[in-house]
C-alpha cells in the first residue's frame, strides 16, 4: 500500500520460525428446521416475510486449533489447509520444524466445534432467503458429533521489530496464505 512505511515494507526478518500446530479435525452432522423473518422491498412498499428451511449437512475434518498459545482468530484466519494432503505421522516431518503438542482436549473444543457448524450452517440457510435484516425466529437443531481426528499442520512465524515494538507475521505453510 501506498501509505505503507518503508521500514514496514522492506523489513529485516528478526526470526524465523517454522512450527507444526496442532488442530483437532471433527465430523459433525448437523441439520435444522427454521422458520425466518426478513423484509422485501424498501419504505412504504416494505413488508415482512416469513420463510421455512430445513436442511441437513455434514461437515468433514472442521478445523479447531488445539493450542492456548495460538490465538484462535489468528488459526482460524491461517485456513483453509488441504485435507487432501494430509500425511500419516512420521517423526521425519518434524525436522527442523518446532512443533507444538494440543494442549486443550477434543473435550473441551467440542461446544467449539458445534458453535463454529451452527455458524456455517445458518449462515448458508440465510443465503437462501431473499430478504434483508433476516432473523432466525424458531430453531430446532440436532448434530453429532461422528469422528474426530488429531492433526499437525504447518506454519512459519515470522519475527520483526518496527519503532522498537515487535511484530508477527504468520504464514500458511501450506498454502502461503499471509496474515499479520
């Protein structure tokens, strides 16, 4: 960007570190029957509409980030990773990388994991409804939870110093997504 500081744009990495993050990976069925309000047309032609979904998905391998030490926006903002690429453990992997072991239990991310397929879901059914200011009035969800599965993936943290203040940068060590 054109405001940009030099000293940002062209800065001098202070470390670079390559770690292994781990994440849990759960299968959850989920499906709902809802009744929404929305509104068609705008000022005095304006008028409330109510509409009825029903739906079921599965969501495969959600990604929940298993460690206190990364930040949760951050892990989730270094997504998407390629499932499709995913490797059986192998020590080999490790070398040269940290890597970090979960520190938080598939227990404990479980409300997590329902929350973050409740999202997902209700947020596609709102895209069905041609409407504005859509509400959901009446909910009915089940879900379960069928698999879930430990996983590393790989990230590079990236280290420097602007006006003495240090700074992060992370980088999807698959993808080469960048986010600071």
């Amino acid at each position: 960007g054109f405001f940009i500081s030099s000293a940002i744009k062209n800065f001098d990495v202070e470390r670079v570190r390559g770690i292994y993050i781990p994440y849990w990976l759960f299968d959850i069925h989920y499906e709902d029957q809802q009744y929404l309000k929305g509104y068609v047309g705008s000022g005095d032609d304006e008028k409330e509409v109510f509409f009825y979904r029903e739906a079921d998905c599965d969501f495969e391998r959600l990604t929940l980030d298993a460690s206190k030490q990364l930040n949760d926006e951050s892990s989730q903002r270094l997504e998407p990773y390629h499932m499709q690429a995913l490797q059986p453990f192998d020590i080999s992997y490790l070398s040269g990388f940290y890597a970090d072991r979960y520190d938080v239990s598939v227990e404990q991310l479980e409300p997590l994991a329902i929350e973050r397929a409740k999202d997902l879901f209700n947020t596609a059914v709102r895209g069905t409804v041609k409407a504005h200011d859509v509400i959901t009035v009446q909910s009915s969800p089940h879900y379960q939870i069928r698999n879930a599965e430990y996983a590393l993936f790989p990230a590079w943290f990236l280290t420097f110093r602007y006006q003495q203040k240090p700074y992060t940068i992370l980088v999807n060590g698959q993808t080469g997504k960048v986010i600071g």
